[in-house]
C-alpha cells in the first residue's frame, strides 16, 4: 500500500477512496491525527458548578472534563490506572470522586489517586498514590467558554493552531445573537449537495427553503469558500454589501422577527464591518465543525472504527432571548437534524450509501474527483474595504467549488506523513495551493 500521504493528491484534485475505507490508514489516523491534533471536548458551560463533569472523546478514547473543587478544568483519559476499566460511565454527573467500579480505587475529580481498598493490608502501604493518578493531556485550552485540548505536548498553542481562522471560529463563539461567552464535509465546503435535501426544500423546511430565518440576508451577498490548507480548517460564508438592509425575518412570526433584528442592529453597532460576514458551516481540523448561525450549533465527528463515525450535536441557544424564541429554535433544531429530524438524514443516506459503495476491491481502484474549482482561489481578499484571510474563493456565480476540501485533506496528508510538530508547525506550506 502506498504511503497515505501518497493517496492524497491536492494538486490534481484525486484522493484516494482507501484513506476513507482502509483498516490501517484508519488506525494509522489515529496516532497521527487524534493523538496529536487539537481537539473540542466540550463546553465550560456543561460543567458550571465544582464537582460536575461531562464524559466527551478524542479520537476513540473517552475522556472526563471535570470542574475540580476548586473550580479548575481538567481532561483525563477515562481509564483506571490499575487495570484500565473505565472509571465513569456516567454521560455527565456531579462527584467529588470517581470510583472505579473494579477493584474500587477512587480518584478525586482533580484526577489524584486518593482511595485504594486494602491499601495497608494487601499494598502494605508501598504503592506511591502520587504517581498513580488519571492521565491528564499535556495541554488544555478555554477559548472563550470552548475546551480544547491535545495529547501532544509539544503541539503549538491552540491561538497557533488556529492562526487567522479565529476570525471565521469567532463568528460562532462572539455570538451572533447576542449571547455570552458563547457532518465532515459537507460541514467544510460541500454547496454543491443541495439535490440532496430538495424533499425538505420543497416543503419550504430545507437549507435553502422559505422557512429560515435567513431568507432576503443573502441578497446581493457574495458566496465565499475559505480556505486554510496550511492548517486545514475551511468554511463557506456569504459576504453582504455593505448597504444590506436589515431583513424581515419570520414575518409570521412578529416576536422572533423583532428579536432577529434587534440582534442584527447590537452586531451592527459593535463590530464595524464584520456584521457583513453570514458565517456558513465551518471545520477546524480535524473533526470540529460548526454552524454559526440558525441552526446555531457545534457537530464533532468521533472516530468509531473504521466504517464508523459517531457525531455529536451541540445546538445554541441565546441565554437571554425571550422563551417563544428559544421554544421555536428548539423545534427548529429537532426538525432539523434530531433523531427524527428531516433534513440531516438527508446527508446520512449519502454517507452511508458512499461508504459502502466504495469499499469494494474494485470501488477502491478508483480516486475520488474534487477538482471542482482548481487553482480558482486567491490568497488576499478585500471587499469594499474589509480583507479577509485564508485561500478565498467566489462561488457566487459558480456556486460550489472543492477548494476546502483539498485543503483539509492535503493537511491531513500532511498529519499522516510527519514525525512530529517540528514540520507540521510550518504554517507556509499549503498556502499558496486551491
Ligand atoms: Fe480500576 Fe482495578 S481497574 S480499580
Ligand atoms: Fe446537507
């Protein structure tokens, strides 16, 4: 087999179906991706008080983010010290100490071995406690209210890894309805699979049907992919000119309608000329994704075996916004993409149909085509005024391109190659590329 950097081919717009159905390369990923990649493990607001905890993944392993008594965070590797059952197997909780349900040892929720049955008869007291506690990652970030961590000590800081991509990441964490703090890839770029949802379309429920919130926002907006291939994230954005009248949403809706506008006038206000950029789903590589706008939400893509992804939905809502705005949003999300959601199925047939479909020794001869837009980007944007940075293509008038994706894909080919972050931490070397 070749190297799986070999298998990705950015410049031709050819990658491989093996690094998508292939048992080695899966488990190759994980090493090389999960283990040293900065990852979301949840929000600060899931574990407000001491002693609260969520039980979240990097890569295929489960890990705890627990609020410690004195109010500190920490990630830990769900897994005992003494023969590695996992400690808690709880979704989410309040503790002041984990048990293992084994053998019963007990570590307090800053991750320290505090309790140990027989410690004086059997362990005669020997055994050093202080060397025994959870695994904790080397490196843990807040970024405004979103906790990210590694297991990589010597990966750059998480502001590094996401360079200028803060501008795009911050359209979802500054909120653009007013609140605090705050699919893989068709999450990164993928405009071109509207056919897809056109049942829910036609009903007026879809992505690009009547019954958003964003309908007439788009006017005269330029469509933008953006790119970072030298890091791999990538989003889709609409870009309003810079007279763009505030629309009337929901117009059935007079209370939604008049809460959507007075959150678009304080956004206005506050921030100059970046009220203009309607941020489309984005990635932060490798498996965060987000949508910053209705429906307003964080999806991580967890590795589950080779032929399995397990995703998990965080929606948003405004802490303030009135309670009919939060009860239609809550429809909205369920209808959504809920268990019996309507319109993310969609995009789960396909995936699943795909995968399938290519995992056969023949399918597998065959690369798939993302030459969609080729050698179409430009690194230095500017519109009347405001630049932006990435690798920036206009599809406004072409409407889809592939840029983002083989920018994701170069710099996971990347991941796959490298020894460590001495090279990965060059940020020049996808820059120039579409
Ligand atoms: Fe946890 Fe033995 S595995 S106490
Ligand atoms: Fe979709």
């Amino acid at each position: 087999m070749a190297s799986p950097a070999k298998l990705v081919n950015a410049d031709t717009g050819l990658i491989s179906r093996e690094i998508f159905v292939n048992q080695d390369i899966y488990h190759q990923e994980q090493e090389q991706v999960f283990a040293r990649a900065w990852l979301f493990v949840g929000h600060e607001a899931q574990v407000p008080k001491p002693g609260d905890y969520f039980v979240s993944s990097m890569g295929e392993e489960s890990v705890i983010l627990s609020r410690d008594r004195e109010g500190w965070l920490h990630v830990f590797l769900n897994s005992c010290m003494h023969r590695g059952m996992k400690v808690c197997r709880y979704d989410e909780g309040n503790t002041p100490v984990f048990t293992c349900p084994y053998h019963g040892w007990s570590y307090a929720n800053d991750g320290k071995l505090v309790g140990v049955p027989y410690f004086k008869d059997a362990y005669h007291q020997e055994l050093d406690k202080s060397k025994w506690g959870l695994i904790e990652v080397p490196q843990m970030f807040n970024y405004k209210g979103s906790i990210w961590a590694t297991w990589d000590d010597s990966a750059p800081p998480f502001l590094d890894y996401i360079g200028e991509f803060k501008l795009y990441l911050d359209l979802l964490m500054d909120s653009w309805d007013g609140a605090e703090g705050g699919h893989r890839e068709n999450f990164i770029g993928d405009r071109y699979h509207n056919i897809s949802h056109r049942s829910v379309d036609l009903v007026g429920i879809g992505p690009s049907g009547t019954g958003r919130r964003d309908q007439g926002e788009r006017a005269g907006a330029r469509l933008l992919d953006v790119s970072f291939p030298e890091r791999g994230h990538g989003t889709v954005m609409a870009l309003r000119p810079t007279d763009a009248p505030i629309p009337q949403a929901y117009q059935d809706l007079p209370i939604l309608s008049e809460y959507f506008r007075h959150c678009e006038e304080e956004r206005k206000q506050k921030d100059g000329q970046l009220w203009r950029m309607l941020g489309g789903p984005g990635t932060v590589f490798p498996n965060m994704s987000y949508l910053p706008r209705q429906p307003r939400s964080i999806a991580v893509w967890h590795p589950r075996g080779v032929n399995q992804t397990e995703v998990w939905r965080w929606f948003m809502v405004d802490a303030h916004a009135p309670q009919e705005v939060k009860d239609y949003l809550r429809h909205y999300y369920i209808r959504y993409s809920g268990p019996g959601g309507l319109t993310e199925q969609d995009d789960m047939e396909n995936w699943n149909y795909a995968h399938s479909a290519s995992s056969g020794v023949v399918a597998r001869r065959h690369a798939y085509n993302y030459e969609m837009g080729l050698g179409h980007g430009t690194p230095a944007y500017e519109n009347d005024g405001l630049k932006l940075p990435g690798l920036i293509l206009d599809t406004t008038e072409a409407r889809a391109a592939e840029q983002n994706q083989r920018g994701f894909y170069r710099r996971w080919a990347e991941f796959m190659d490298a020894d460590g972050w001495g090279s990965l931490a060059n940020w020049q070397n996808g820059n120039s590329h579409g």
